[in-house]
C-alpha cells in the first residue's frame, strides 16, 4: 500500500544521495514511477490512491509534479469519460 511517507521518504533518500545536499543546488529531484514497484499500473485502484497523494502533497506546496505530454493526454482523456 502507498502512502504520503514512502513517496517523501524516496524523494527524500534521491536528495541526500545527490549533489544537491553538498553544493547547494537547484536540481530538480526527479522520481520515475515507472522505476517505483508501488505504482502498479495494472491496478486501477492502487495508481488512483497514488495520483491522489501526488496531488494532496503538491496542494499543501511539498512537492511539485509534471506529466509526459502523453500521459497527460491519456489522465484527463481517462477522467473526462467518469
């Protein structure tokens, strides 16, 4: 099951391996989801809750997220028949 701390916490171990956390940077921290195994995209209900947290943390301002243009297409096309 995902939740809100274990999206953080992989954001958070991708900062501290990076040389972001020594030379003060401005590099974005890039998670893939295709490289995450909690994002299963088979099931509809699990990427759901998934999206969902994407979009509460980014609401509060914690972290910021951006589709591929085809993904993008393929959400709203998906939300639009509901």
């Amino acid at each position: 099951m995902i939740s809100k701390s274990i999206i953080l916490n992989k954001l958070l171990d991708k900062y501290e391996k990076s040389k972001s956390l020594v030379t003060n940077s401005n590099r974005r921290i890039i998670l893939k989801l295709d490289k995450m195994k909690e994002y299963d995209i088979e099931n509809y209900q699990a990427k759901k809750l998934f999206h969902d947290i994407i979009f509460d943390l980014e609401r509060k301002g914690l972290i910021f997220y951006s589709w591929k243009n085809h993904e993008k297409r393929k959400f709203v096309k998906r939300n639009m028949v509901k």
